[in-house]
C-alpha cells in the first residue's frame, strides 16, 4: 500500500522511573511505562468507570534519553509522537514471543513534559540538546500563544496579515 503511516501519538503519566540502558558502543536506551486512561459514567447504574491501558515506549535518540534520564520520574505526564514496532523474541525457555512498542528514534520522535519544573513543560525532538532551561522555549511555549492570538482573531490589534 503506498501512503501509508504509522504514527503514535500518546498523552500519559509515567507508571515507574524510566529505565536507561547502554549499548556496548556506550549510546543509550531508555524504556518508559506509560499509562493512558479513560473514564466514563455507566450509564445503567449511574456508577463512575475507568479504564486504563499501559503502553510500552523505547526511545533510542541520545538527546532524548539525555532529557528522559535527567527530568523525568515516576507519574510525570509526557506527550509522545512515534511510531509502533513489534519484535519477536526468545523467552528462557525457547518460545517465541512479541512484543508491540512505541518507539522515538530519528526525525519524527518527540518527547514533552507537560508537567516540568516549576509548572513549565518542555519539547524535545531528537535534535535537540538536553541542557539548561529546557522550558524557556521551543515549539512547547509558541502553541499557547498561538492559541490566544486566535481566539482573539476578531480584535482590532490583532489585524495584520500573520497566515495562522
């Protein structure tokens, strides 16, 4: 089939601390345990329902890894775009079995806190570094302003000729 995509994108909460492994070239691997949900009120007996799936994600872009290692923890809510790959493996005792991840690894991964330090979030793409104030800006901190500038689109300040 031609055209055809595969992209994940996830909004959830971490459900332990991420886990860094190394290659034997040194580079690194994290694995996170993401947790979406949803809830709903039956309606039969009136009572409040939730459900919730547990996603596993690989990222193998170093930079990524870098920010995994150093800000994320246990519960932190994070914004996930990759794709999904499936892997067959050996288990101990010769069966074979798969296993279904997302997995963050070159030009079309991103990672954002949504819930950083000091209230900030920020977004991270594979090319990004790791360092400093990782919430002062990037594509994280223009959307909201894009968001107010239009929903105040019929606002005489607002009239000039910005095509978004």
């Amino acid at each position: 089939m031609a055209g055809s995509v595969n992209k994940v994108i996830l909004v959830g909460n971490l459900g332990k601390d991420p886990e860094i492994r190394r290659t034997q070239d040194g580079r690194p691997i994290a694995n996170l345990s993401v947790a979406t949900s949803e809830s709903w009120r039956d309606k039969a007996t009136g009572e409040r329902k939730e459900k919730t799936e547990w996603h596993r994600v690989v990222i193998f872009s170093e930079p990524l890894c870098k920010v995994v290692e150093q800000y994320l923890k246990k519960g932190a809510k994070v914004y996930i775009e990759g794709a999904l790959q499936t892997r067959k493996w050996t288990d101990a005792s010769g069966v074979e079995k798969y296993s279904t991840e997302v997995v963050l690894q070159g030009f079309n991964s991103t990672l954002t806190m949504l819930d950083g330090r000091s209230g900030g979030g920020g977004s991270f793409g594979p090319d990004d570094s790791a360092g400093g104030d990782f919430g002062s800006g990037g594509p994280s901190s223009a959307a909201p302003r894009r968001a107010v500038a239009a929903a105040g689109a019929r606002n005489s300040d607002m009239d000039d000729d910005i095509p978004f």
